[in-house]
C-alpha cells in the first residue's frame, strides 16, 4: 500500500484541522516543531531595522508607525510580538535576518516548494526534508499531520498519518466501528485505522478549544508533545501572511496570534521546553518600499526565527546587507546573504544529531557549499 493512501486512511479514521498541523512521532526526548509561514512574510515588518539609518526611508510607504521592541544592533521587534521579550531576555528566541532560499523568482507555488523539499530547484523533489531527516536519524514512530492533510514537508521515506483536532468527527462511534469491521482482514488497512483512532483519542484528550486561532493549535499540540506517549516533532502551516494591502493591520493580528502560540509552546511543560526547539520560516520575504495600496509586494530576502529552551539565543544572526538603494537585490529587496537551508541544518542537527555530511547530501541535496548556522 502507498504512503499517501495509508495517510488517507488514517485521517479518514481520525476524520477530523488545526490550521494544517503536523507531528511526527519519535524516539527522542528533544522536540522539534516547525512552523510554515506561507504567503511570504515581511521580514522587515517582523523584524523592523528601525536604527539602520536608510531604513525609513527605503521602506517609504512600508515604513511602521511604531519603532518596535529593541533587540540586537539595528533591529527591533514588532510590538505584537511583545509577548516573546521575556523569551529573548532568557536567551530563548534567535532571530535570523537577511535570510532567504536558493529560489528567487518570487512565485509562492514554487518557493513553497523549494521551502518544503529542501532541493535549489523547484519541483526537483517528490520528498520533504523533514521526512528524510527523520528517515536518516532511523526514528521508528510514525510522522502524524495533524490537519486536512500531510504537508509535503512530512511526504517521503518517514511514514505519515494526520488527524484534526480542530473539529468534531463527522462520523459517529458505529460508523467508525463498521469501517474497521469491513478492514478487519486486512492486516495493513486495520492497522492503519487503528492507528488513526488512536491518534484521534489523544488528540482529543489534550483538546481544551476547537478553533482555527493559532494560539489555540499551539496549546493542543505543545500539550500533546509534553505527553511521554505523545509526538516528538510537530511542523505546523499557517497562511495568511501575502499581505499585498493593508499590511500593518495584518501583520497586528497575524504576528499577535502568532506570539501567542509559540509561547505555548514554552509554558505547556518548562521541562520539555529545555528539550524543544521551534523554527518558523517562510518562502520569500517582500519588497523593502511599500506599494500603493497599503501593503508589500514579492520579494526575496526575509526573517526566520527560532526559539527554545536550549538554545544560544539573544542575538540576532545576519550578515545585514544594507537598505541603501545600491544594497537592495535588483533595487527592491532585502538582499538573503544567509541561506535557510543551513538554519535549518543547524536545528536538525541540534535535535536529530544528524551529521554534516547526511545534511547536506540526504537531506538537502547538492547543498555542501551551505555552512551549518550554529542555533546551540
């Protein structure tokens, strides 16, 4: 039987929708969650560089009203994101500036490929990388997504299911019941809907609200990783971030939802906090000026952050480009002098242990020439 069609099985088991959540259960005692941020996120609203000097006037119309929460060098952090300053003074958040992928044509279907298979080339891959590192770290328990279905992040060698806790199941106890009796027989559909059901029962006993809300996902899943028989790596998809108009009311409630979640995570068990690592990145940041309708276009360079109870926080990672006119890539964006994918090297190997060579031939293909970002 294909992975996909196990996977299909599972949720239909489980026949639950956290905005796209996706867990992966392993034998570790770290924990590792990934958060997608797709739309393109404006690194620059983020993560403001209110003290470069040319920054206001580069951003013109883009420009904050505020000038964020102080951090490292020029940087500042937007006041909606306030919640996470306690984090940072404890050395618990890393900021990475001026960050971007290998892609840079500023197509979302493409970019969003690139960001989930880990290859330079979109549609290069049928795999995620996050399936293959867990494949390569030789982790037995299943990959759960938690959501309508399983992200392409988690699509690969690593089994996967996926159930949703967002909503009620649409079908009743003996519904569920008689499906199970039809597969009876068969030793690898029974068990996958077994699997499903068990999935769907945990999920429901850490469950305090059903709701689409960041903050509220967050809480369920940071729960379900602080359970000893519960999943060890997470990857959730949260959209919403194409802010083409209206940028800053956007980024107020987005970033707000969004803080509140990943201190969730930290507040859930300050035990397994120390054991946890949180990564949320994007596919492309957006342009440096403002458009005219309130809002940012595609761009290239952008902001990714990570956050955890073990790592070498307080400081933001950057080789910062500049914002003068002559700085910009092709005069509109924030030049990526740092590469995601090592970022994203520097978490795997923190919590999977995986080693250089694994990460950059198995995991991210053809990316030697990509140094591993220190995160510990």
């Amino acid at each position: 039987m294909s992975m996909n069609r196990r996977a299909f099985l599972s949720a239909l088991a489980a026949s639950a929708a956290l905005p796209s959540v996706s867990l992966a259960r392993v034998e570790t005692d770290t924990r590792l969650v990934v958060v997608l941020l797709r739309g393109g996120l404006d690194g620059l609203g983020m993560v403001p560089a209110t003290a470069d000097p040319h920054f206001r006037s580069a951003r013109g119309a883009a420009a904050p009203t505020h000038d964020g929460l102080a951090l490292d060098g020029p940087f500042a952090l937007h006041p909606a994101m306030a919640p996470l300053m306690p984090l940072w003074e404890r050395h618990e958040l890393l900021v990475a500036h001026a960050i971007g992928l290998p892609y840079q044509q500023r197509s979302h279907f493409d970019a969003q490929d690139v960001l989930e298979t880990g290859h330079a080339r979109p549609m290069a891959f049928g795999s995620g990388w996050l399936s293959r590192a867990l494949h390569a770290a030789a982790l037995p328990q299943p990959a759960l997504g938690v959501g309508a279905h399983v992200p392409l992040l988690l699509r690969g060698p690593a089994r996967a299911t996926s159930v949703d806790p967002g909503r009620r199941s649409l079908l009743s106890a003996d519904r569920l019941a008689a499906v199970r009796a039809v597969l009876a027989d068969d030793p690898l559909l029974s068990s996958a809907i077994d699997e499903g059901l068990a999935t769907r029962a945990l999920v429901d006993s850490v469950t305090v609200r059903r709701s689409r809300d960041m903050d509220a996902q967050a809480a369920t899943v940071a729960r379900l990783l602080a359970l000893p028989e519960g999943p060890r790596v997470a990857v959730f998809d949260v959209g919403g971030w194409d802010t083409h108009t209206g940028q800053e009311r956007v980024l107020e409630r987005q970033l707000g939802q969004l803080a509140e979640g990943l201190v969730a995570f930290a507040e859930a068990d300050p035990a397994v906090w120390q054991k946890t690592m949180v990564v949320c990145v994007t596919e492309f940041g957006r342009t440096v000026a403002g458009n005219g309708t309130g809002g940012t276009d595609h761009g290239t360079g952008g902001a990714a952050l990570v956050l955890g109870g073990a790592i070498r926080g307080r400081r933001v990672l950057t080789d910062w480009p500049g914002l003068r006119p002559q700085d910009l890539l092709e005069g509109r964006d924030l030049r990526p002098t740092l590469d995601v994918r090592g970022l994203l090297k520097g978490v795997l190997q923190a919590q999977l242990g995986l080693s250089e060579r694994v990460l950059a031939r198995e995991v991210f293909p053809d990316s030697q020439d990509v140094p591993i970002l220190e995160v510990v």
